[in-house]
C-alpha cells in the first residue's frame, strides 16, 4: 500500500513505515500529524486518484526530528563594477516516519 502526499507545495509517494523529510511543519519531536492532502491511494482493493484529493484519505506520522539542512551558498557578481555579493541559507525541515495510510471511503 501507498499513497501521494503534498506537504509544502511538494508531492511525495510514502508507504507505511517509511522515513522522510518534508518543508518544517510546526509540531514537536514524538508527536503525531496527520497529512490530509491525500493526492493518490493505491491498495488491494485498487488505486484510487483524487480530484484533487481523496476524500477520506489520510496519513498518520510521527515526527522524528526538526532540523535543517546543509547551507548552500549563493554568490552574486558583477565584472568591472566591484559588485560582490555572498549569502547563506539553510532550509528547514521536519522528519517524519509514516505510521498509518488510512484509505478512506
């Protein structure tokens, strides 16, 4: 069984059991969300594609821990002008492990 979630304008495909990071969510380290943008569910009784969601569908996780990732940098530069620009940013992110695909009607 598995199903398409969208958290954080992004889409994931997910099976119960499985670790993976998605765009911070506000929730603490042990707690439980639920991910109720259920884009696709594929079970025995078939495969089933939501316009735009699956009613009834949802996805029970864990959080497993908030973090960020590796800094990237960005560099800006101009010839001849002495423009020289550097940033850094880290993106936030929340690990979760799926616990439930709960299928709906």
């Amino acid at each position: 069984m598995y199903a398409v979630v969208r958290s954080g304008g992004k889409q994931y495909t997910v099976r119960e059991g499985q670790k993976f990071a998605v765009e911070r969510l506000e929730a603490e380290p042990g707690s439980q969300v639920t991910l109720d943008e259920v884009l696709l569910v594929q079970d025995d009784a078939g495969t089933r594609v939501g316009t735009p969601r699956v009613p009834g569908a949802r996805v029970e996780a864990e959080v497993i821990e908030q973090g960020r990732e590796a800094k990237v940098l960005i560099y800006k530069y101009k010839s001849k002008v002495r423009y020289r620009r550097r940033r850094g940013h880290r993106q936030p992110y929340t690990y979760l492990q799926v616990q439930r695909i709960v299928a709906g009607g």
